[in-house]
C-alpha cells in the first residue's frame, strides 16, 4: 500500500506546485464565491462560467492556504471543468461521500467503495486525507465553494 500512498502524495504536490486553472473570470457573465476554512485558515474563491447549456465552459481558482485545501481545489477545477451541472453535482457527491466515510466512523459504509471515471481519477489521492479529520475540511473546502458558486441564482450575480 505504501506504493500507492506515495503515488498519492505525489498527485497532491504536483497539484499544489502546479495549480491548474488558477486565476480570476469576469463577473457577470461567470458566477463567484468564496470559502473559508477557520480551522486552518484556507481561502478558496471559486469563480464559474456556465453556458445556455448547463455545461461548465470555464473555472478559476483564486485564493491560498495549505497543500491540502489548494491541491483538492486544483484536482477541482481540472475534474469539472467540460462537465455539465449535473455531471458537477454527481462528482461532489461522490467526493464528498469518500471523504466522509472515515469522518463518520460508520463500520458498515467504510467498506463502500467510492470511485471516479478515469478523467477525474486525480480525485482519490485525497482518498488518504480520511485518515486525517482535521485535514478533511481542507480538501472539501472548494467542493463546498463550487457548489455555493453554482447554485447560486443567476440574478443574485448581477
Ligand atoms: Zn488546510
């Protein structure tokens, strides 16, 4: 197992040293919110351009705070991007579900597996944050933040 621990951490701080997406999108047309994570003290603005057709044309990442919170919202932004809302919606569910397993301490569901389509595969080497509940807010920060981004009304943003 440690092989796969190691691939994990790698994924994580390639993500951290390279964040994909970030940077800032003009509001209106695309939809902005911010996170905050006291425990830690990570910031996550998460700015979302949604077409007609409810499909995710473009994301951006702004903010700072630990490899953590930085590299679930890099792997984020690189796994919904392209994806339509309810595609969003199904991926935050299934990531936020896989962190909360060990959160839970529920016996039972620990032994659920919880798996992504190849093209967001990125988003189970935070499978190990479990281990760690402090660290698990860190990594569903941006989920958090994404799905208060995109629910958000469309003349709220104006
Ligand atoms: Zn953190």
């Amino acid at each position: 197992m440690s092989g796969l621990e190691d691939l994990y951490r790698e994924i994580i701080l390639d993500h951290y040293r390279s964040p994909r997406n970030r940077g800032e999108l003009e509001t209106p047309p695309a939809k902005r919110a911010e996170g905050f994570n006291p425990l830690c003290g990570d910031e996550i603005v998460v700015y979302v351009d949604i077409d007609d057709n409810d499909v995710v044309q473009d994301i951006k990442i702004g903010g700072q705070g630990c490899s953590i919170s930085q590299s679930s919202a890099s792997m984020m932004s690189a796994a919904v991007k392209g994806k339509t809302l309810d595609e969003v919606r199904d991926i935050t569910t299934s990531f936020k579900h896989m962190m909360s397993i060990h959160e839970t301490g529920l016996e039972g569901e620990a032994e659920e597996e919880v798996s992504f389509d190849d093209d967001v595969g990125d988003l189970e080497a935070l499978r190990g944050v479990v281990k760690f509940p402090v660290r698990i807010k860190c990594a569903t920060l941006s989920w958090h933040t994404l799905l208060e981004a995109i629910e958000q009304d469309a003349d709220a943003s104006a």
